[in-house]
C-alpha cells in the first residue's frame, strides 16, 4: 500500500502531477471551456440530440415529459418496454437517476436490486424530476426515458447490480486520462465513487486495468464479485477513444469528461459529457493530470481525432500494477 501512503505529502502530490480544485477551475476550464457552450453538456437531453447530429451513438431515447400532466401518460409512453432508464435532464453526480431492469406481467417495476415499484412510484419520481428536485440549482426539469443498456457480457463479474461506465478526460480533443467505475452494494448499484462504487485506472494505450480504488483506499477485487480487478480490460477499446476524442468537435469545450458506456449490441456508447469533470480520476490513475495536459497545450491546433488519440496511447501507456490481490490484505483493503 506504500503507493498510497506516498500520496499524503503535499510535496510528493506536486511531484505525481496532482492538479487541485484551483488549477482545474482556472488553467484549464476557466480558458477552454466558453461558458455560452455549458448548457450543451449541462441538459442531458441537448447532449443526446447533438450527438446524434454528429453520428455519436446513444442510449436510444424512449421519449421524454415536461410537464405535470404529461406525467399521466407515462405508462402509456412505457407500454412495451421490459427496461429502461429515467433521468432528470439538469442532473448530477448521478442523482435521481432510476433504472428498471424489468417489467412483469402484472406492471410491476422491477429495480436491478430487486426492489419492486408500482406505476403511481414512478409517476412520482418523474414529478420529482420535473419539480426540480434533482436538478442544478433546483430549476425545474425534464424527464428523460432511455432504452435499457445491455451492457458487455464480459464485464459482468466486474460490477453489481449496475452498468459500469468509462470516464475519459479529452483536453483540446486529446483523451489524457480514463478511468472504469464499477457499481457495488455500497453504492446501490450506481457508478459513483463518492457513493462506494470502485474506480479503476485505465491504461489509455490497451485499456487494461491499473489500479483500483474504493472510499480512496486500494481495492483489488471487486467488493461483492471477489473478480480480481487486474484481468480487466476494456474491450473495443480503439473505438471508445475515437468517440470520446470526437465529443471535443461536437461541443467546443477544451476540457471535458465524456462518460462512455458498453453496449452488447451496439458497442460503445455516449451516456453523457461534464464540463467540469472531478479530479479523482488521478486517484485510481497513480498519477496527476499536469504532466499530460502541459504536453497537449504544446501540440499544434487542427490534429484529427484518429491522430490525437494515436498521440494519447503512444505518450501515455502505462503498466498495471494491479498484479493480484495480496495475501496480506483483504480485497477491499
């Protein structure tokens, strides 16, 4: 664990290439990102519609309410989906998001937890929505209805009761950083670290698992699965790159964080974008973000997305030091 402990001197943090709250906020988004393009990345629904404008895959969108008495209508605008995902359009850090895995015979919503929610729960969450009470800032909302992700079989054993996803920093359309987030019983089944669920440092070069982290502690295998952490590996790794690399063209925002998710069917997908995306990343990376984004802002303006990612995994491979869970530690430790 001695990685970690090395983390907790100030002077050994500048040396990682650690960035704080401060130089993200002002070097990098504060220049980068116009705060007129905001509202692109901030409304989940003008995201999707601007995606597919750029040929960008998607959940596919079932449909969405936005207004009190469309509320009303949702089963009818649910009729024939056996899962599905809602989401408050303004949201973040993943609240209010509700996912339905299944849907019996007698309409009963089924959670992936198992927890079953009738046709009057789910009409109040989505007033909930509406209402703003997930919203940034409290504003009033939109509901929004995806399709199901059926997530990549052979992740699987890596996550509990959730998707996982892919979150890739691009800076100037260059993906400096990635990370996997891996949903536990902690965390309710949702990829979210600050919840409980597990970041796995990515290798942008192969999209292999480097390192893992849960509660800012190393974590080896998966808390609830007990799959050992350092056989992960993204597949179609390439191509989830070239699509987060793309986002840059589609927004204008320098600094983003495109979450990417895996579609047995449809391969990688965008869930979403964050113009001000947070800093564990280089937590579960063993590594800060200085060194790599001061190398980007030397390159030369008008790189294609093929040629900026070629550029990433060439500068930025990395060894695994996610070998086995040690015999003195519990996994989680």
């Amino acid at each position: 664990m001695s990685w970690f402990k090395d983390w907790t001197w100030p002077s050994r943090l500048s040396d990682k290439g650690i960035i704080g709250m401060n130089r993200r906020n002002i070097r990098y988004i504060g220049r980068y990102n116009s705060r007129k393009l905001y509202p692109l990345v901030d409304d989940k629904l003008k995201t999707k519609l601007l995606a597919q404008r750029y040929d960008i895959t998607t959940p596919a969108l079932i449909g969405t309410v936005s207004t009190q008495f469309g509320v009303k209508h949702i089963g009818e605008m649910l009729t024939g989906h056996k899962g599905f995902v809602i989401k408050p359009a303004k949201g973040s850090g993943g609240k209010g998001i509700l996912v339905i895995e299944n849907v019996d015979d007698d309409n009963v919503f089924i959670k992936p937890s198992g927890a079953h929610l009738s046709l009057v729960d789910i009409e109040r969450h989505v007033s909930n929505i509406l209402s703003g009470l997930y919203s940034l800032g409290g504003s009033p909302d939109v509901a929004v209805i995806e399709t199901l992700i059926n997530f990549d079989e052979s992740l699987m054993a890596y996550t509990y009761e959730g998707v996982p996803d892919i979150r890739v920093i691009v800076f100037k359309g260059y993906p400096v950083m990635a990370m996997m987030r891996l949903s536990t019983a902690a965390s309710d089944g949702k990829a979210n670290l600050h919840q409980g669920a597990v970041g796995v440092g990515l290798n942008i070069a192969t999209g292999a698992a480097l390192r893992g982290v849960q509660f800012d502690r190393p974590c080896y295998s998966h808390p609830d699965t007990g799959h050992d952490l350092a056989s992960l590996v993204v597949p179609q790794w390439d191509t989830l790159l070239n699509l987060a690399a793309g986002c840059y063209e589609m927004t204008g925002l320098g600094y983003l964080g495109t979450d990417m998710v895996l579609d047995r069917v449809h391969g990688p997908m965008l869930l979403e974008l964050n113009a001000r995306p947070g800093l564990a990343i280089q937590m579960t990376n063993g590594e800060g973000l200085r060194r790599r984004l001061d190398l980007i802002e030397r390159q030369p303006d008008g790189v294609g997305a093929k040629e900026r990612v070629a550029f990433a995994q060439h500068h930025f491979a990395r060894q695994s030091e996610l070998v086995s869970t040690p015999d003195t530690e519990s996994a989680s430790a």
